[in-house]
C-alpha cells in the first residue's frame, strides 16, 4: 500500500508519519510531497493507494489539487488533513470528492477512525 | 465556547487555553509536560527578544491569531515536534508557524464564516503589538509549558487592515 503525504510543512508531515506508525499503519510505503503541484506531479508518478493532504498550502492548495485530480479523471482516494475544520470546509472537501476531514490537532485514535476503512477496502 | 454579542463573536481567553492545550497535548506532550494556564506570575516580555508566528483570517471575520514565544521555547517546541535535537533553523520557523496555524484554523472554526484562512508568518526579534483605530485586541491566553511562558492573542480587524502580518 502507498501513501501520498503532501503539506508545506515537513514537521507536520513527519508527525503524519510518526502518528500513521502510532495508528497500527506502519509497513506502507510513504511518499512526501510539500504543495498541490508536486502532489499532482508525485500521484502520476508513484501511483498511490491513499492520498493525505493538507488544505492550504503555497503553489496549489489541496482543494484545489482534488479538484484537478477528479478533472484529470483520477479517482485516487483522498482525505484531507487540515486546521480547517469548520462544517462548511468539510461540505466543500466532501462535495469535491474528499473521504474524510482529519482535523489538525489529530490523534492516532482519529487515524484509525478515518483511514482504517479506507485502508481496509482499498 | 463562543459566545455571539450583536452579531459579533466574542473569544473568552479560556476558549483559547482550550484550543492551545489540544494542541499541545497533541504534539507536545510525550514527556508529559502539558500546557497550562500561568502559574507563576511571570508572563511573556514581550520587550524582549521573541519569537512570533501569526496566521490571518478573512472573510465574515477578519482577524489575526498570534502566538508569542521566547526563541530557547521555540526550539524546545520545535525539538518536541519532531521528537529530535537535531533541528534547524527552518525547522523552529516551520515547527512554530504550524502551531499557530493550529491554533489559528481552530480559532477560526469558532468566528463568524465564511472566511479564509493565511498561510502562517514566522518573525523574530523585538516586535511591539499594539492597538490602533483598525485593530484591536479581542483575547489573550497567558500560559506555562515545561516552566516556561508564552502568549496566544486574538486580534479583531477591519477590513482596510487585513493584510496580514502582525498587528
């Protein structure tokens, strides 16, 4: 199984890794990237299984990165990892094709929550 | 937790004890070290030489969510993040303006929508906050982690002054 992590921020993706690991996901192969364009560019080459991505960040936001995704015809699953938590980002991440909002500060007990049916059917 | 006055969301300081303690007792607590309000009556100088990370929101509210600390806490908050001493210099400027953008995103949740939310902005050094015609002071939040104090402060904006940066 591969995971595509894409935030701004390296401490917050080495966090996402530390709390995947803390979860019970360990033993999938991670790939990191740090904005919407490099996570587009890094979905066409590594094909992944799962993406976690970040709302806002520099280049392409998240939102915007789904929204080329399902344009482009991907229908790579995906779930948002974000400060934003408020019920009209979720409506919008939902509504552009999103599985899940995990609002950042997360637990690993919210991991198992959100990804461990996505992982399980996957 | 928020409380609207005619139209306007009112921020208690404990609101943002709340929001700041989940975000600490997410990322910062594996020794144990929670956040607390101050206990000792030493609050932040902010005269001096400090570390501050602010995130902006526009829309329905328009505002700034500021967290203050001295530069030895950052690094320590930066170590704890990554669970390393081994951190550079970006590493504290990233470490610290996620944290506000944590605080800043939850913050948000709880003002009048809808609004955006900035990318964080990270500056060191002697920066004096104060109150003007366009900007006012809506809350602040002394607290304590491992001994040490920092400061999160709400800042309320019209519209003409929300450029970002800090207030």
């Amino acid at each position: 199984m591969k995971i595509l992590i894409v935030d701004d921020s390296r401490v917050m993706r080495q966090i996402v890794v530390r709390t995947l690991r803390q979860a019970g996901f360990a033993g999938h192969e991670l790939v990191e990237a740090a904005n919407g364009v490099e996570g587009l560019e890094a979905v066409r080459t590594h094909a992944p299984d799962l993406v976690l991505s970040d709302w806002n960040m520099p280049e392409m936001t998240g939102i915007d990165m789904l929204a080329t995704l399902r344009a482009s015809g991907s229908q790579v699953p995906f779930g948002f990892v974000t400060s934003e938590g408020a019920p009209e980002m979720v409506g919008r991440a939902e509504a552009a094709g999103a599985l899940f909002v995990i609002t950042k500060p997360f637990t690993p007990e919210g991991f198992q929550e959100k990804l461990g049916p996505v992982l399980a059917g996957v | 937790m928020s409380i609207v006055s005619d139209g306007e969301v009112v921020l208690t300081p404990t609101d943002l004890e709340e929001i700041a303690g989940w975000v600490w007792s997410a990322f910062l607590s594996e020794d144990g070290a929670m956040m607390s309000p101050l206990l000792a009556d030493a609050p932040l100088d902010t005269d001096g030489e400090i570390v501050h990370a602010s995130v902006a929101v526009h829309g329905a509210w328009n505002g700034q969510i500021l967290l203050e600390l001295t530069e030895e806490t950052a690094l320590d908050v930066s170590r704890a993040m990554l669970q390393t001493n081994d951190v550079s210099p970006e590493d504290v400027t990233d470490a610290v303006g996620e944290l506000v953008n944590m605080v800043g995103g939850n913050v948000k949740s709880l003002m009048s929508s809808p609004s955006a939310l900035t990318l964080p902005m990270v500056m060191s050094g002697k920066v004096k906050h104060r109150a003007t015609h366009a900007v006012s002071e809506v809350c602040r939040a002394d607290l304590e982690w491992r001994g040490k104090p920092l400061r999160v402060s709400v800042w309320s904006s019209t519209r003409e002054n929300e450029n970002g940066g800090t207030p």
